[in-house]
C-alpha cells in the first residue's frame, strides 16, 4: 500500500510526505513559494513518461544522450479546474532512431504510465517529439 500525508505549515503552504519518506513543500497561494498541488501533478507526468521513455530506449541500446519532457496545460474554468488539456513535448538528444522513439512514446502513453492513464479521464492528451542537435 502507498500513503501520503500533507501537513499545514503556514499561510496556504504545506509539506507533503509519502511512504518513501521524501518530502516536497506545495503553495496553494499566490505568493508561488513552491509548486502548487496541481503543478506536481504536471511533474508527475513528465517524470512518469519521461521513465518509461528512458527504459524503453535503453532495453532498445538506443544512443540517447538526453531527455527532457515538457508539458504544457490548461484548466477547466469552473471548479474542480482540472486538466482539460495537456501537451506534452519530448526533447531528445543523441543518434536515436526515429521510429525507436515514436514507438517508446506510443507504448508510454498507450500502455505503461500511470499518471498519463488517471489524466486521460479528464484531458485531452496529445505528443510532439522535438529531436536535439547534440
């Protein structure tokens, strides 16, 4: 079983732990001392996806050099203002073969992350692969 825990620490400003003991603070003001609860959920996304993508290209002996998953969001207007729309934009750096990466970001989105498949409910969630001069 996973838990996860936010303790109230002062204004809108909360420190968040789950079962692996490590914490993050979360700002619900608009003072931005820390990401917002639904800016990690956007993280959580990137960092889902972006592990996929990475153990799919290494089980494939792809030669990336780098990765970098951008997302780009928007919000319904009326509460709960949840994700409507997400892109997500994967940046990758080395000799990758095309279709090796097309097909790692297919098999993320369609088949392994758990973040993308809980915001498909709500969001229309739609890839762009950007490929680095390295």
């Amino acid at each position: 079983m996973v838990s996860a825990k936010a303790r109230w620490t002062d204004g809108e400003r909360f420190l968040g732990e789950a079962t692996s003991r490590h914490a993050l603070v979360m700002d619900a003001a608009s003072e931005k001392t820390a990401s917002t609860p639904m800016e990690l959920v956007l993280i959580a996304l990137c960092g889902c996806t972006a592990y996929d993508v990475v153990s799919i290209l290494h089980k494939k002996r792809e030669p990336f050099t780098s990765l970098e998953v951008r997302a780009e969001a928007e919000r319904a207007t009326e509460p709960p203002s949840v994700y409507t729309k997400i892109k997500l934009i994967y940046r990758i750096g080395g000799k990758v073969s095309r279709k090796a990466a097309e097909d790692a970001v297919r098999l993320s989105e369609e088949k392994y992350c758990s973040v993308s498949a809980m915001l498909n409910k709500t969001a229309k969630i739609t890839t762009e692969i950007e490929y680095a001069d390295e």
